[in-house]
C-alpha cells in the first residue's frame, strides 16, 4: 500500500502557477483540509475497527497473539501520515490540475469510461512509482517505512512515509491529463484507489483461486513484503498484478517457502518518526565519508542497498544474512506497559479526531502548533515502547507543548464549545500521562538491565 503524494495539489504551493495560482492553492487548500478531515474521521474509525477484529480473529482461531508494540507502532506512522498531508508539508512542484490545463489534446466530459480511465491510469502510475522506489537508493527512504515492520498484518498497511516533501511523480498521469481526465475524476477515484489496498495485508487469507491472475490478492503482497530471495522486489502492483505480469516483476507464494517479513536492515525501532529518516541519514554519512566524488554522487540513483566500498568496509550496518534465522526486534513489556500504551493511542485517536473535525475552524497558525503537539506525542509514545532511557524527557517536552497551547488559548482550541470544563481533563491527562510515563520508563529500563 502506498500512499499517493498530493494529485491535484491540496497542499504546499504551486511553484509553477505564480501568485494566481499560489491564492488558488491556499483557497484549495482550506476547502481540502475540511473534506479531508470529515473522510478521516470515517476513515480512521473504520480501520482501528477492522485492526482490531483482526487481532480478535488471529488469537479466537489461531492462539496467536499479535505484538501490541508493532501494532500501535504501525498505527503510529499512519497518524503522522495523514497529520502531515493535512497540514499541507508538502512543495508540489507541478499538479494534475496543472498539467491538465496546459497540455491535454482534448476534454473528456465525465463518464463511467472517464472513471474507468482513471482508475487504471492511476494504478499504473502506482505500479511505476512503487518499483522505483524499491530500486532505486534515494527514493527508498520514501518507501521503507511501510516494509519495517517484520509482521504482516492489517496495521501495517499503515505505515506510511512521512519524508516526501516534494511531489515529483504525478508526471505519471500524464496519461491521462493528455486525454483531458478531469481533475475532479481524479480526486474522486485517487482515495477509492487507496482504500483498496488496504485488506490484502493479512495472512488469514490464502490463495484465491482465478482471482490471483487478474488482482494483487494477500498471497500476492505478502510476496512483496518477504524478504526471501525468492521474493525480493517482486509484485509491485497496487490492484491489478497484469502489471507486474507484463514487466516481469511476477512472483508467487512458493509452497514450503513461507515470507519472512521485513527489511534486510532491520530498522531496530518502534518510532516511525526515526524510521522515516533513517535511510537517508545513512546516505548522507556514507556521502560524507566517501572519498570518491563518483561515489559521492552516484550514491542516490544506485541501486537500493548500495554503498561505496570504501565506506562499507569500514562502517559496516547490520544486515540480516540467513532470512529464516534472525531475532526479531521486540524488546520487553509489561502487562501494565501494554495496557497504557492502549490507552495512550485511545487518547491520541480523541486529539487526532477533535483536530480533522475542526481543522477549517482552528485554522492556521493553530494547526501547526497542534500539528507539533501531535508529533511530539507520537515521539514520546514510541520512545517508551523502545525502552529507551529519555522516553520520559520526550514526555515532558509534549506535557510543555501542550500546556503552552492550553496557556495561551484558555482552552484546547474550541473545546469549551462541546465541553465547558474539557480544559481541566485536558491538563489532567497531561500530568497523568507525564507521572505514568516516568514509572513505566524506569520499570521497563529495570527490566531490560535484568534481562541483558
């Protein structure tokens, strides 16, 4: 599953439009924050629900529980996604809409077949974004979040990036601006598009018969998401595997060779902010370290994986060797540590939803620093589940982002309108969240000293 960067330029600023067109954005803009912040609060809802009925299923059927840690990590990264498409972080450089109004060789009115169109244009773009941003080094790093996790499950399909701050890709549709698609079809089948990619991710299903050669089904992605070497970078398409058929990228499940799930380097993190950046940090120390300039510069369009010689001698990464023998990344919880963390992502769930459904009236600048809140809360959640020694100074910092808003505001934005005294639960939960978070990091810092 991955989601598409901005078709018809909700966000960021037309670079080639001028001011006209930067007035016509920030107008789109507001009107887009407000539509898609009532489809979350749809949306959102819908795939906790079916998140959960598949954890429900695995341990009623199966006995098998799945890992609370990689789940909410998973639903973690989907939180940052869809903050970061909403507060528009994005530059987009050139739209649909624009290539639309200045190169199509006719206008299609809106039709069935015009949908029809649509659709498919969009999933061979789809097919063509996803294979390089497996191949190649740079675009990797946009890509990686969604494969780190080493389990396969509904919650994964989450996992979105975060770290695309231009749109350069939507030069694929040019297809279909060239036929003259009207943008507003675009807009309507680009979520449709999404959205159906999002049940193939789980292992409860098998193999579906004649559907396998027509549809990407869930024993064809769980290909995609194996790391075997049978495996690798194989069956790239979104909804229709002809794709990949036709290409060459084709592979099916192997019986006795089950997918191991995953990264070849393993990320080593529950923190989806870490994640996004991780691949892209390496490339820039090993340019740094680097003595070759060929090296330095060819680095980004390698294959992805590569580096120079030189550097991965002498700055070696872990990577897993033998796929069917390596630890999994799981460090310890406790039942009271669970149990909060479950509470800590209803609460998260309340401040994202209070924000998509008021994003129009809290506006901006309000937004962003209720974007910041939401980041800094991910942040500090993610570093508990990590064990790592600082979770609670993280805590700390979104208890002082948030307590600044509320100080400023007299209020959590608009709360006082649904809920007169909302301000003192609200700074309630913050000390809680704060004096909780503390005891948990200490005992979870305890028992990691006990076990290694």
């Amino acid at each position: 599953m991955r989601l598409p960067c901005p078709l018809i330029a909700p966000a960021g600023f037309y670079c080639s439009f001028g001011l006209r067109g930067l007035f016509r954005s920030i107008i789109y803009y507001y009107w887009f924050m407000k539509t898609y912040g009532q489809i979350l609060l749809v949306a959102i809802p819908a795939f906790l629900l079916l998140v959960l009925l598949e954890m429900g299923y695995a341990y009623l059927k199966e006995k098998k529980v799945l890992r609370t840690n990689d789940i909410i990590s998973s639903l973690l990264s989907g939180v940052t996604n869809i903050t970061k498409d909403v507060l528009g972080l994005s530059i987009v450089i050139y739209s649909y809409s624009w290539m639309v109004h200045h190169w199509a060789l006719m206008h299609t009115e809106a039709s069935w077949l015009t949908y029809v169109i649509a659709f498919i244009v969009l999933d061979f773009s789809g097919y063509c974004v996803h294979r390089i941003q497996h191949e190649y080094n740079f675009f990797w790093n946009g890509h990686l979040v969604h494969h780190s996790s080493e389990e396969f499950n509904l919650a994964c399909a989450l996992r979105q990036s975060i770290s695309g701050f231009a749109n350069i890709f939507v030069i694929f549709l040019l297809p279909a601006a060239l036929l003259g698609v009207p943008e507003k079809v675009i807009a309507i089948v680009a979520p449709l598009h999404l959205f159906a990619q999002f049940w193939y991710h789980t292992t409860f299903i098998k193999k579906m018969g004649w559907l396998e050669h027509i549809i990407v089904t869930p024993s064809l992605h769980r290909v995609h998401h194996a790391i075997n070497p049978e495996y690798l970078d194989k069956n790239y398409s979104q909804i229709f595997i002809f794709w990949d058929k036709w290409f060459g990228t084709y592979q099916e499940e192997i019986p006795g060779k089950p997918p191991v799930y995953g990264i070849t380097r393993p990320v080593q993190t529950w923190n989806p902010v870490k994640i996004n950046f991780q691949h892209v940090w390496l490339l820039i120390k090993d340019v740094w370290r680097a003595k070759s300039w060929k090296d330095k510069c060819r680095i980004w369009l390698m294959p992805t994986g590569w580096r120079p010689a030189d550097v991965a001698e002498k700055y070696p990464v872990h990577k897993i060797a033998d796929v069917y023998h390596f630890e999994k990344y799981d460090p310890p919880l406790s039942t009271g540590a669970k149990a909060w963390l479950w509470v800590q992502l209803a609460v998260l769930l309340f401040f994202i939803c209070f924000l998509f459904g008021n994003i129009a009236a809290i506006g901006s600048p309000g937004i962003f620093y209720y974007g910041l809140f939401i980041f800094l809360f991910v942040y500090a959640l993610a570093e508990l589940m990590d064990g790592h020694k600082y979770a609670w100074i993280w805590e700390g910092l979104k208890l002082s982002c948030g307590g600044w808003i509320l100080y400023i505001g007299s209020d959590w934005f608009m709360l006082k309108d649904f809920l007169p005294y909302g301000w003192l639960l609200i700074s309630g939960y913050f000390l809680l969240s704060f004096i909780i978070t503390a005891i948990l990091n200490h005992q979870l810092l305890n028992r990691r000293k006990q076990l290694f």
